[in-house]
C-alpha cells in the first residue's frame, strides 16, 4: 500500500485483503497507515497458508525502497489503486 502522493510503501498481511483495506480506508485502525494516510493498494499476493504470507511479508520488508517500487512498477506501473479492481 501506498499514501496517495506514493511516497510512503506499508507492507502487511492479513487473511481479509477487502475487509482490511476497507478499515485502512475508513481509517478505522490507529498507526502507522492512517498517521502517513497510506490507503492504497499498488500491490498484492495471495498465499494459501499463513506461513508463507509471514515468510513473503518478511522478504518484501528486507528489501530496500527500490526493490519495492520495482515489485510494484512490474505489474502496476502507474501505481493504480486496486481497491475496486477486488471488491
């Protein structure tokens, strides 16, 4: 997830993508997304077992600010808020 200027990358999991972005969204959860407005979705995967997401989460947030626009710019080059594209 990124704020809406793109300058701020969250990385997260959770085992609801919709639910959870519509609580980011509505800044329903206190923290670091509703502090730096970061609300929206650039980038996801999907994983069948909690273990590989925690080890996926892991290896994204290991990586440097680049690595991490790379990942985005590869399937979402615009940056397009993919919120609409799963609900």
């Amino acid at each position: 997830m990124v704020n809406p200027a793109d300058t701020v990358i969250y990385t997260g999991i959770t085992n609801n993508l919709i639910r959870r972005m519509f609580e980011h969204k509505c800044k329903f959860i206190d923290g670091f997304t509703k502090k730096y407005n970061v609300n929206k979705l650039v980038y996801w995967e999907c994983f069948d077992d909690p273990e590989s997401a925690i080890n996926r989460e892991k290896q994204i947030k290991a990586g440097s600010r680049q690595k991490k626009i790379n990942l985005i710019v590869k399937d979402n080059p615009n940056f397009k808020d993919l919120y609409q594209d799963i609900i």
